[in-house]
C-alpha cells in the first residue's frame, strides 16, 4: 500500500484523466482542504465498459482512497457515477462505515438545470455508458417532472481529448456530427449538459457549432459549488477532512505517462506516485 502524507483528504476519482477537470475547479473554490486524486488509467476508459465492471473498478477505487485516509470520495467520473455509485451508496457504505460518504457528479448537476432551461427541453452529452444507464433522464425527472431529456453518446470524443486531436478538422466532424444528431431528436432544446469529465475540453469547438441561445453547462464548477454546501450542510464530516492545502496525485498506470498528460487537464504541472491495486 502508498502511504500518503496528509491524513484526512478529500478523495477524488476519475477512471483517468477526466476528473482532473473537476479537481480544479473544486481546489479553486476549497483551497483549504487536503485532496487525494486517484485515476484509474490502467484499466480506463470506464465510458464502454459494462455495468458490472464499472462498478467493480470504481468500488475498488473507492475503497483504496477510504484505506488511504478519505472520509468522503468524490466519484469526479460521469460513468462511475452512472453506473456504480447508487450501488455503492446504498448496498456497499452501509457494510463499509456508515460514517464515510460518497458522492457523484450527476446530481449535483441535475440539481441546477432548472434555473438555465426556459423551454424545459434538455439536451445531455456523454460516453456510451453514461448515456445507456438513463441515469441523467432519471435523475432530472425526479427534480423537474416535467423536463423532457434527450440524449446523445458522443463515443469519439473522450479520444480526441485523450490523442490530442482537439484542434484537428476530425474533432470539427464529430463535434458537429453528435451536436447534430441530439439538435435534430427536439429543436426545443436550450440547456445542454456536457455530461463527460472530457468535454469541457473541447467548449469552444461545442461552442462554434451550437446556437449562442442554447447554454451549455460544464460541470466542474457546479460540483465544486455544490459540494462547498454539501460540507457547509454536513458540519462533522467537514471537521474530519484535514486542511493542509495539500493535492496528491495517483495512478494505477505510469505516473510518467500520468504527469505528461494531466496538466492539460488540470491546468498546470502534475507530480503523480504509481498506485497499485
Ligand atoms: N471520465 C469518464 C466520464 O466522465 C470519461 C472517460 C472514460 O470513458 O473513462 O464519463
């Protein structure tokens, strides 16, 4: 096991890369606290997999951050929120420790899609996975009844992201081909849900291809907020979470590799330690 140096973090997990784009945004707005960001690159992507293996990579992830000190974990990955973290909250925490808690990116974010949407039609991007669970259509249902969700899988993307294709004219094709296909199921639409850790990263060719009346929400910063309430709401487990400043970073595949690419995700230089499981 990779002892860490601070003793309380904040857990962070991605099937990769992905989730750094969450971290960010969170250590931005809770500069404070100590986080641990573990990326599960040797076995991602999740985005294809299937519903039992998401959950068995992501549970034993989630563990492996509650063996390292975590008392919260947040699943920073829409398919291992998609596919693994009702499981996890409701069958696995009970066994575990009552006391620690786990957290998804998907609430948080269809929590929030009323206060964009005028028309009520929503519009929800992201990995084959994600998308086949239902679980954004479910989870907006039980906010706004009314809303009428469509989504599309966007499949080639998180490989533009990941092959540093974004400037390219295939990013152009499949941006436009996906955006396409989810404009042309309700011309109604006005909110779109970036529902992949990815996504954000490819915003201004989304941008390019999309009406400028139609908001487009990316989801760092609405789960850095919420959770910035979620630990205002939950007092003690806030008190847990130790405040050093301190991000460390994990991977279960080469912290070499790791450090070349998530500072395009995170926005600045990484220094990973090989974590394995
Ligand atoms: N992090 C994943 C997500 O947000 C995308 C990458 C993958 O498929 O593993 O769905």
């Amino acid at each position: 096991m990779v002892a860490n140096k601070i003793k309380k973090p904040i857990g962070v997990f991605d099937s990769g890369y992905g989730g750094l784009t969450v971290l960010k945004e969170i250590v931005t707005v809770l500069p404070q606290y100590d986080y641990l960001y573990l990326g599960d690159n040797a076995r991602s992507p999740y985005g294809t997999r299937s519903f039992e293996t998401v959950y068995d990579y992501t549970l034993e992830c989630v563990q492996q951050l509650f063996s390292m000190g975590c008392e919260l974990v947040i699943l920073a990955c829409n398919t291992a929120s998609a596919k693994a973290l009702r499981n996890i909250q409701q069958k696995d925490l009970p066994l575990i420790d009552t006391n620690k808690r786990v957290l998804g990116v998907i609430r948080p974010t269809t929590e929030i899609v009323g206060a964009y949407s005028k028309t009520g039609h929503i519009g929800v991007l992201g990995t084959t996975g994600t998308v086949a669970s239902n679980s954004y259509p479910i989870e907006i249902k039980k906010f706004y009844p009314k809303m009428i969700v469509h989504q599309e899988a966007c499949p080639m993307w998180v490989s533009l992201v990941e092959n540093n294709e974004i400037e390219s004219d295939g990013a152009d094709y499949f941006i436009q081909k996906y955006l396409g296909l989810l404009l042309k199921q309700d011309k109604e639409i006005d909110t779109i849900i970036l529902g992949c850790t990815h996504y954000p990263l490819l915003i201004n060719k989304i941008k390019k291809y999309l009406p400028p009346s139609i908001t487009i929400l990316s989801q760092g910063e609405i789960v850095a907020d919420s959770l910035c309430k979620y630990l205002e709401q939950h007092i003690e487990l806030e008190q847990k979470c130790s405040k050093g400043g301190v991000v460390e970073f994990y991977t279960t595949d080469s912290s070499e590799n790791f450090d070349k690419a998530a500072s395009f995700f995170y926005g600045k230089a990484v220094k990973s330690k090989h974590l394995e499981l």
